[in-house]
C-alpha cells in the first residue's frame, strides 16, 4: 500500500534482499537478525508472532519498538 500511495521510493527492505514485507522484517531481514535474536532466542513461527498469546504478542510489539520501524 506504501508503494501505491508512493509514500515511499521503493518496498525494497533497507538490506537490499526483498520486499519489506511483514514476514520479511519478523523472520529474515539480515539487518534486524540480531534484534530478533534478542527476542526471541529460539525459532518462532511468524503466525505465533502474529497471532500467539499474550507473551508472544508483547514480543512482537517490543521488537517492532526496538527496530526504529515506522510505517
């Protein structure tokens, strides 16, 4: 939606890989990798990141926080 609003130059993430999708920046993006190590020390599932419980939901926003994100 960013890119048809042209609000940004392009959806290409910051590491150059792909797009900056919501999978992309929670499970793969190289530069956020260390982050997600932080938070989540062990593999999660990006639907568990999505749509978990209570602990798995304030991960996911104190990630999004600490990652400088804006949409």
């Amino acid at each position: 939606m960013s890119q048809k609003m042209k609000l940004v130059p392009s959806p290409t993430c910051s590491c150059g890989l792909e797009d900056q999708t919501t999978e992309h920046i929670l499970q793969r993006c190289t530069i956020l990798e260390r982050l997600r190590k932080i938070v989540w020390p062990t593999a999660v599932s990006l639907y568990s990141k999505l749509y978990g419980g209570k602990e798995d939901l304030e991960k996911t926003a104190s990630f999004v926080s600490l990652s400088g994100l804006t949409v």
